[in-house]
C-alpha cells in the first residue's frame, strides 16, 4: 500500500484526467455522434424497408383475395347466366310447342269448319241434283204415266215425301 | 496407433499403447530430469556477483520495477559497455516540466539518467528511481531508516513516457474514428475498411453494455464515455504488449482519474431514485421507527458502496495489467537466468502462451471497465417505473 502511494503520480493523473477529457469531447463531437447517428440512421432505414416490404407483401395478400373474390363472383354470376339460359331456352321451346299446338287445333277445327261447308254445300248441290234429276225422272215418269192425271198426282206426292226423308 | 476392432487385435493392441505410453513417459521423466540438473547448474552461475555487486536474479527484479514504472525518457533498448561497465541508452528524451515555486523546463537528457544534477532557476533536481528530487548542488539525497529518500519532490507536470503514449494513443483514436465517422458520411451508413472491424465493437457496447444495463431511454448520454473508456483502455493494454513497453494502464495514477471520472460521472447524473436508494433503501415498505435501527447499518454501508464501486474499478484494472506485465517480464528473464538450449525455449514457449491469454487480457480489462461503469451508470440513471418494481418485491417478500 505504501508502494501503491509513493508510486502514484500526480503529474501523471493531471495528464491523464486532461488528455482523457479532451478525447472524450473531441471524439463525442467528431466521432461518436456522427457514428452512432449513420447506425441508427441505417438501422432505422433497414427497419422501414422491412415494414414496408411487410405492408407490400399484406397489400398483395389483399388483392389477390380480392382477385379471389372477383372470380368468384363472376363464376357465380355465370352459373347464374346460364341457369337462367336455360330456364329461358326450356321456356321458349314450352311456349313454341303450346303456340304450335294451338295453331294446329286452330287450322284443324278451320279444316273442318270447311270441310262442313263443304259437305253441307255438296248435299245441297247433291239435293238439288237430285231434284233436277228426280224431275227429269218425273217428267218422263209423268210423259209416260201422265194418263192417269190422278195417278200422276199420287205419284208426285210419294216420290217428294220419300225424296225429304231422304 | 490404430483403432482395435478385431478381438484378435486386441492383445497386440493394447500391447502397443503400452509401449507408446511407456516411451511418452520415459521422454518426460528424460526432459524433466535434465533441466532439473540445467536449473541447478544455472541457478548456481546466477548467484554468481555480477561486477556492479548484484546477482542476475536482483538486477532482473529491478529491470521488472523500473519497467513498471512510468519514465522520463522513452528508453528503447540500452546495452552495456564491456570495457567501462557503463550503460548506454538508446531512445529519445522527453520534456521535464516542474512546479517548485515557479515553472522550471528542461528536457530529461540533461538528467543523464540519473547521473546529473539539473540546475534550474536556481535549484537543484536529481532523478533517482525515475522520480525527480530537490537536492543541494551536490545532488546529496538523504534516506530515512527504510532507505527511502527524504528529499523534497516538486509537483511533476512532465510530459513521461505514458503522459506520451497517452497523447499517441489519443491521436490515432481520433484520427481512427473521425476517419471512420467521414467515411460513414461518405458511402452512406456503410462502413468501410476498417471500419468493417470496429463497427461490430461499437455494436457491441451499445446493444450489449449500454442499452443492456442502462437501459433504452437513457443509454445514450453515456454513449461517448463508455466508447471512449472502452477503445482508450483497450489501445493502450495492447500497446502496453508491444516491445515498447509502456505500461500505462497498470499505472495507478492512470486508473485512479479513469475511476474519479467514473464516479464523478455516476454522482451527477443520480436521479432521485438514485439518491432514495442509498439514504432511504427501504422506501415506503416500513414504519420509520423500524427504519431507524436498520439506516444506522445501512444507510453507511450503500454511502461506503458509492465509493468501493469505482475504487473496485480503478484496482481491478490497475492490478491486472501490472500481473500481467510482471509475469511476462520475469518469464522473458527466466531465459536469461537459465541460459540451456532447454530451459531458453521453454521460457520462450511459456512466455508466447501467457503472451496470448495478456491479448484476451487487454481486451477483458477493456470490457470489464467498461461493463462495470455502464452498470454503475444503470444504478444512477435508475428511472421510477424500477423502483417500483423493487418495491413490488419488497412487499411480496
């Protein structure tokens, strides 16, 4: 201890406590700040790169849901579409067979609307072809039996009584 | 030797390693025994008087404590004369500054090592055991009974060896690190060169010693000192290794402003939790009639720990740094004192190894100084949202 003592030196400790203070402002103005200001700067950097490779990486996560999404939409949109397609096309083919149905019922009943007229304008015809020729057969049924004027007459009768019920 | 894998190996095997074992053993007790007789021999030579009436083992002692010791000249290597018995000194001298009164400056050569009274201003200065002493014209030094001088010593300002390392190892700090800063500037936050080496070490004390035991907040008013303390203590330990010699930082003086400086610093940035912990350690958690009985134990012992806490510093560092130097001299004087072709090489070897660990040394110490102030700097810095902790503690406890 009386070594420790004699040995120390005051000279030395006024260097040193002198030198060591000088170095340490010189070196915080010179040297540290700006050292420890281009770390943290750099560090500081490097965080705001990740963060915002992060929100980059996020917002691509979002659109591709978005993506996900539109597509789903559409292709429940197109189911839709084409259900409705369907619908529609099974419809009209429904509607088609129905009008057509409909048409044939119509030119059927007209067929035989004409067909009626027809075979009624035909009987008709026929009567009064009948009539004619039932009077060229009574004229020369008359011509032959017009002797008997009373039996022409009875005659006559009978025939046009059979001729309606005809 | 090959590995025994067969059964019917084995016998021959194990036959084998004996014999190996049997030689390796024969060769030890052969080397031991020789330098044995080598170390009998030389120790005999060495006690042998040497011409100025000391033996080699006392002018190697004296070497080691004149080495320890700070200088007045920057000696690189000196030799002696063989006719003259005189040593001559090769190296530069180094200012020699004086308050006795007045200002007295010469240069240390005048000294001529301690063969030559100074006259200055009209006293008279004499060096002896590299410090200056007031003597009359004769340069007479009169010895107490412990043979130790009793000659007035003049408060000393010179510029020594170490006051001149100091000043170098200053310099290329700041050329290094305001070199290193530019070159931040200049390649934008990427270091560079050297800087690729440091950058890490800089990291380091701000990720692992600052941040770590001062916390975030307020780690980096220390910043700058713990830097400074940390690349200051470490250059000059490695600059203490080289065949310059200089050992700075085992110098009591050196560490003792490095410890003033830490308590210093310590002391004014004590916030009140700071001050609360070493007058009032308990807190709130007690009656103060308790309080009073066990203050008057505690209260000195946390007063007594401001003060062993940087006295620890500047003894730690002080004492490890001389070992290390002590046991590195007196090693490379054991080759002189055992002058065999065995025991030169085994000195050699020795040296080399403990030469290695004073390399981690110089860079433990660095650490260690600095950890240490950061923690002290952590204890003072000590923000309310911890106290409460403790007392959180306390009443758990």
């Amino acid at each position: 201890m009386e070594k420790l003592i004699n040995d120390f030196s005051f000279g030395l400790f006024f260097w040193q406590i002198i030198i060591f203070v000088l170095l340490l402002l010189l070196l915080r103005k010179f040297a540290w700040k700006p050292i420890l200001n281009a770390v943290n700067d750099r560090e500081e950097g490097i965080k705001n790169a990740l963060d915002s490779a992060e929100k980059a990486k996020l917002e691509m996560q979002n659109l591709q849901a978005d993506n996900e999404k539109l597509l789903q939409e559409a292709r429940a949109e197109r189911e839709v579409m084409l259900k409705e397609a369907r619908e529609i096309k099974a419809k009209m083919i429904a509607d088609a067979k129905e009008e057509a149905k409909a048409e044939a019922d119509k030119t059927v009943a007209q067929a035989q609307a004409a067909i009626e007229s027809e075979k009624k304008s035909a009987i008709a015809e026929l009567k009064q072809q009948v009539a004619s020729l039932s009077l060229e057969i009574a004229e020369k049924v008359v011509k032959h039996e017009l002797s008997d004027k009373d039996k022409q007459l009875k005659l006559v009768d009978e025939m046009l009584g059979d001729a309606k019920l005809n | 030797m090959y590995f025994c894998t067969d059964f019917k190996d084995t016998v021959i095997c194990s036959k084998m390693q004996r014999k190996t074992l049997v030689r390796i053993l024969s060769v030890l007790l052969f080397i031991t025994s020789f330098s044995a007789v080598a170390q009998d021999e030389h120790t005999a030579e060495a006690k042998e008087i040497l011409p100025e009436g000391k033996t080699k083992k006392e002018e190697i002692k004296e070497f080691i404590n004149h080495h320890l010791m700070d200088s007045h000249d920057f000696n690189l290597f000196g030799s002696t004369d063989e006719e003259t018995g005189k040593i001559h000194h090769y190296g530069f001298p180094l200012p020699v500054i004086l308050w006795d009164g007045g200002l007295h400056t010469f240069m240390s050569s005048e000294f001529h090592h301690g063969e030559n009274v100074v006259e200055s201003n009209g006293n008279y200065y004499k060096l002896y055991h590299s410090k200056i002493y007031r003597t009359d014209a004769e340069g007479t030094i009169n010895y107490d009974e412990d043979h130790h001088p009793t000659n007035v010593r003049p408060l000393d300002f010179s510029i020594t060896k170490s006051v001149l390392m100091m000043l170098v190892v200053g310099l290329l700090l700041v050329w290094l690190f305001t070199s290193l800063a530019k070159s931040y500037a200049k390649n934008g936050s990427l270091p560079k060169g050297l800087g690729r080496f440091f950058e890490p070490v800089v990291l380091y004390i701000r990720d692992d010693i600052a941040i770590a035991n001062i916390g975030e907040n307020k780690y980096k008013k220390y910043m700058p000192f713990l830097l400074t303390v940390f690349f200051f203590i470490w250059f000059l330990n490695m600059f203490g290794l080289t065949p310059l010699g200089v050992n700075v930082t085992g110098n009591i003086a050196v560490t003792t402003a490095l410890a003033i400086i830490v308590f210093l610093i310590t002391t004014f940035t004590g916030t009140k939790d700071y001050w609360k912990h070493i007058f009032d350690p308990l807190g709130d958690g007690m009656p103060w009639i308790g309080k009073i009985f066990i203050y008057i134990i505690l209260v000195p012992i946390e007063v007594l720990g401001m003060f062993i806490k940087p006295f620890a510093l500047l003894i730690r560092l002080y004492a490890n740094m001389t070992a290390g130097h002590v046991v590195m001299m007196s090693l490379i004087g054991l080759i002189f004192i055992f002058k065999s072709w065995i025991g030169g090489p085994l000195s050699f070897g020795l040296a080399f190894a403990i030469m290695l660990i004073e390399l981690l040394v110089a860079l433990l110490q660095a650490y260690i100084f600095t950890m240490l102030a950061a923690l002290y700097f952590g204890f003072a810095s000590e923000s309310h949202e911890h106290h409460e902790e403790h007392e959180g503690e306390i009443q758990h406890l």
